[in-house]
C-alpha cells in the first residue's frame, strides 16, 4: 500500500457511493485523493489506486492522462492553469499568461528553479465572464487576473 490509511478511507468512502459492480466509477476522485497526498501521480501509484478500486491499470492511466488536472510527472508546490480558451484570449488572457510567464521565469509545463511553481495551459474552467480566469492547485480559482493581481497572487503563495 503506497498510500496513508486516511487516503484509503477517503476512498472507500467514494467507492460506496456506487454498486459493487461499479467500482471503477470512483476512479477520478481515488486519483484526486492520491495526487493530494503524494503531489503527483507516479507509475507506482497509479498502479496501486487501480489494484484497490480492481480495475486495470491502464485503464487508470488512461483517465490520469486524459485530464489535465492529474500530474503525471512532479509539479511545483503551486501549480497554477492559465486558461487558454478563446474568450479568456480575447478578454486579455495571452496578455495575463506572457506576464505571468515573465514574472516567473518559466513556459508552460515548466517548474520555477526553487520548485514553487509550475505553469500550464488549462482548458475551459466554465468562468468565460471573469476572464482571465487561472485555477491554483486545481481547487482555487483567480478572476480578473490583471498584472496588480497576479503579483498579489504570486506573492501570497511565496508566503
């Protein structure tokens, strides 16, 4: 068992929300739950979430790809998704994720040198009227972001 006997409980927990014969819906949150404990997804892990819940392990790799809110490589502690869909670009989107880039150092799908933050392109986060709109650790969502704002934001995560 690769993770804490809290992570099980939370997942045993999602797993009783469907028919025994259904296990295999719980997958997304047994993944979240293990990506919240261990930062990433490795191999390993995703092999162990997909031996508990019985369903190959394949098959849950195929869901930790698909998603971009699943890492299968290490992130940095703070991993923030700049939304790239079109009415996040035209409200000034491009504009915010250039600025942020700058502010960091860092491309999409790279880690800051001191492992604080990593940059990626997110897909539509259902917000299109606070645009532009960035997702924090895929839980804490940022409207509005200006540059005024994405400074307050990157200097409260370096608290």
């Amino acid at each position: 068992m690769l993770l804490s006997q809290e992570a099980y409980k939370k997942i045993d927990r999602e797993l009783a929300k469907f028919p025994a014969d259904q296990r295999q819906s719980a997958v997304m949150a047994a993944l979240a739950i293990a990506q919240s404990e261990k930062g990433w997804l490795p191999p390993e892990v995703m092999v162990d979430v997909a031996n508990y819940i019985g369903m190959p392990p394949i098959a849950v790799q195929e869901v930790a790809t698909f998603y971009n809110m699943y890492d299968t490589k290490p992130v940095g502690k703070y991993k923030i998704s700049v939304c790239t869909n079109l009415p996040c670009q035209l409200s000034g989107g491009e504009k915010a994720a250039h600025y942020l880039k700058e502010k960091l150092g860092i491309d999409y799908k790279e880690t800051s040198a001191d492992g604080q933050f990593t940059l990626v392109e997110g897909e539509c986060m259902g917000a299109c009227g606070d645009a532009p709109v960035m997702i924090v650790n895929n839980k804490r969502m940022c409207s509005f972001m200006s540059n005024e704002k994405i400074d307050a934001l990157v200097e409260e995560l370096k608290k």
